[in-house]
C-alpha cells in the first residue's frame, strides 16, 4: 500500500503544479491584456507591442511548464495500473483497474497545449497590430 500512496502522490502533486501554472496564465493574461488596452488607449504603441510580445513569451513558458509537469504526473500512470492489477487480482474486483479503463489515458496532444499555441497567435498578432498601426 505504501507503493501506491507514493505513485499517487506523486501524480497529486505534479498535476497541482499544472494547475498552479493556469492559475498563473490566467492572472499573468488579465494584467498583459490590461496593460495592453490601456497602453493602446494611451497611443503607446511601442509599450502595447511589447506588452503582447511578453504575453506570447509567457503563454510559451505556461505551455512548457504545464507540458513538463503533465509528463511528470504522468509517470506514475504505469506503477498505479501495476499496483491495480495486482490489487484487482488480489481481490477479484476488476473494476479496481481504473487506470487502464481509462479511455483518455493516452491521449498525447492536451486542449491546453492548442489554448496556449492560440493564444501565442493571438498576442503575436496584437504585438503585430499596436506596431504597424
């Protein structure tokens, strides 16, 4: 059982990191599109270019982030189906094995990962805008 209290800590955390890293996106994209929109208003078009070439910056480092620490978690996906097998053997209950019915389990490219790639698109193209305006 200790085995797989760790594995499924392990997974707990690293996704919680994942979870604190949209936590942060989305604070850090309120202020950026603030910053943006009053800096447009202002007629700073230098400062709105900048604001959305750091808001493309920082949905790169969120996408990153979040993929590096979804690749963590998911390590310990094959100890947790391993710990399930034998526990579903153990036990007779092959509904313990959650793991591996879990249709989704590899699934490769995350929404998140396509939100991140779009929203760099978009600050890009706002950077783009407030310079060539």
């Amino acid at each position: 059982m200790a085995a797989l209290e760790h594995a499924t800590r392990w997974y707990e955390y690293r996704i919680s990191q994942g979870l604190q890293v949209l936590n942060f996106y989305l604070v850090s994209t309120a202020v950026n599109s603030a910053a943006y929109v009053a800096a447009l208003q202002a007629k700073l078009d230098a400062v709105a270019g900048a604001v959305g070439l750091v808001a493309a910056l920082v949905s790169v480092a969120a996408a990153l982030a979040g993929w590096r620490s979804r690749g963590l978690a998911r390590l310990a996906l094959q100890p947790i189906a391993e710990i399930q097998d034998r526990l579903a053997v153990t036990l007779k209950m092959d509904s313990l094995r959650l793991v591996q019915r879990n249709p989704h389990r590899t699934f490769t490219t995350p929404i998140s990962l396509i939100m991140f790639v779009f929203a760099c698109a978009i600050s890009m193209a706002g950077a783009l805008y407030a310079w060539f305006r």
